[in-house]
C-alpha cells in the first residue's frame, strides 16, 4: 500500500510539472463548456422546455459535464500504455514490484484528484460570473446513485482505455490511430455534448448496449432527477457489469499480449 502511496505522490508531482499541458486541458474543457452553455442559453430563450429537460436541468447538466469530465476522463494512462508497450518501456515495469494496471489506476487517480480541485474552482467562479439556474440533487438518492455511478465510470473508463491501448502489443505502430477512435467515440457516444436521450429512441437503446453512457451521461441523468426511484439501482446494475466485463477483457488481453511482447526498442 505505501508503494503505491508513494506512486500517487510522485504523479501529482509530474501533473504539476507540465504545467503547460495541464493549463491548456483545462482552457480546452471551459472553452468547451462556455460554447455548450451559451447555445442551450440560446435555445431556452424560445422554448420553456426541450425533450423534457427544464432550464435548470440542462444547464447543470452542461455544468456537471465540466466535473464529471474532469473526474472520468482525465488519465494520464491513457497516452502511455501503448508508447510504452511500443517503445519497449514496459520492460520497466516488469522487473519491478508493482502490478503495472495498479500502477497506471493509482497514476490516473492522483490526476483525477488534481482536476477535480481545478473544476471545483472554474465551476464556481463560472457560477458567480454567469449566474445558471443550477440545481442540486432532486433526493438524497439521486446523490447517491450518481456518486456510485461516477465510481462506476471511472473503472469503466480505465479498463476500457487499457483494453483498446493492450491491442498495442500486436500493432506498436497505430497507437496514435487508437487513441483517435477512443476519443472519438467517448466524446461523441458518452453524452459529453449532449444529453443521450435527445438522440431518436432506436440510437439510445443501441447506446444503453455500449459502456459509453455510463462515463457521463447516466451518472449526471440520475443527479437531475431524469433518472428516479428502482430505475437507479437497475443502472447502477448495468454500470457494476460492464466495470466487471472491461476487467477481465483487460486483465486477458493483457495476459495474451505478455505472451507475445519482445520488448522491441530496448
């Protein structure tokens, strides 16, 4: 356990490091939300109600993208795994006395806790500035259902972020193409645009089949009250499954990939 309290220690060290890179991910994410704010803002000055979302329902909505995002997304592993498999540094790891995904999870952890201290700051002087009708959790519930959930994507999302990074092993030299199509598709299908439930019923009910609606979507969903009563624990349900699944899809490509690793590079 102190190895990889330490481990946690040193990557907050290295997140402030860079400072650069971690101050334009942030511009990047307010930019974003800003855009997302004034449009809906927009959209709401003509109509009371859309798809049966409130004002203030889409507009924290739009708010908790910018804390969610900032808590799921936000892992430093995800642009290391593959470079270090094709690169040959994961022989590093080898020889050392740690569990390379602990080692990776404890790292995203400790750059998931340094943006949530950021987003907390920006949520709050964007709320003094813009004055959102921003609401809070509809019931105790609803709290707990969405921090479970946030739980939930956070897993979700490093083992599917290790799944796709593993393949690697076998193609070294188009880790820069997974890492496209992983953002592209978590950007697009996770609900960080916009609400899932705004999509025609037949695309939904596709999505509800991916791990994608339960990084963004679901967990905020739950805390605006869309998503009420026995229906959060069958979601919840959901979310623990795929956490479940990704895992032992990691842990087996992983174990596969072991096999066949030449270290190349080194």
């Amino acid at each position: 356990m102190r190895k990889y309290l330490r481990i946690f220690s040193t990557s907050w060290q290295d997140e402030l490091t860079y400072r650069l890179n971690f101050v334009l991910w942030r511009v990047r994410n307010i930019l974003r939300l800003l855009l997302t704010y004034f449009l809906w803002s927009g959209v709401f000055l003509v109509n009371s109600k859309i798809a049966g979302y409130s004002s203030g329902q889409m507009l924290t909505y739009v708010f908790l993208v910018l804390v969610v995002q900032s808590i799921v997304l936000s892992a430093p592993s995800g642009d290391s795994m593959g470079g270090e498999i094709g690169s040959g540094d994961l022989s590093n790891y080898l020889v050392k006395p740690v569990n390379y995904l602990k080692y990776w999870f404890t790292r995203d952890i400790a750059s998931k806790c340094l943006n949530l201290v950021f987003a907390a700051g920006e949520i709050t002087l964007l709320w003094f500035w813009l004055q959102p009708p921003v609401s809070l959790p509809a019931n105790f519930p609803a709290l707990m259902g969405f921090l479970a959930l946030l739980i939930c994507g956070i897993l979700i999302y490093f083992f599917f972020e290790a799944s796709a990074r593993f393949i690697a092993f076998w193609t070294p030299e188009y880790t820069w193409g997974l890492a496209f199509l992983t953002m592209v598709f978590i950007e697009t299908l996770s609900g960080m645009i916009f609400p899932l439930d705004l999509l025609p019923g037949s695309i939904k009910t596709f999505l509800d089949f991916t791990p994608f609606p339960y990084l963004i979507y679901y967990p905020i969903s739950v805390y605006v009250g869309r998503i009420t009563g026995p229906a959060i624990f069958v979601i919840i349900t959901k979310a623990v499954i795929w956490v479940f699944i990704l895992s032992r899809l990691s842990r087996f490509i992983w174990s596969r990939g072991l096999k066949v690793y030449g270290a190349e590079g080194r």
